[in-house]
C-alpha cells in the first residue's frame, strides 16, 4: 500500500514536470518592451483595430 502512493506521488510529479515543460513561455517584462500598440506619436491605445480617417 505505502508503495503504491509513492509510485502514484512520482507519477503526478513526471507528468506535472512534462505538462510544465509543454505550455509556451511568454516575454519577461524585464527582456525589453512588451509591443502592445504601433509606435505612435499620442499614447492613446485601443484594443481594436486602427481606425482610418
């Protein structure tokens, strides 16, 4: 019985270890500047697209 939890304790380790590895990393705040919006001269930035005048 004891065993057996410490096989199933190991498993959900590798397989966290595994599913950890597989999600995609994302920028550091501190590895430059997180492009968010086209350099523009206001600082006005909206989530939709650019409106044409």
């Amino acid at each position: 019985m004891k065993q057996t939890i410490r096989i199933a304790i190991l498993m959900c380790g590798l397989v966290g270890t595994y599913v950890a590895a597989a999600v995609p990393q994302v920028p550091a705040p501190d590895g430059g500047p997180i492009l968010t919006c086209p350099p523009q001269l206001n600082l006005r930035c909206s989530s939709g697209p650019p409106m044409v005048k």
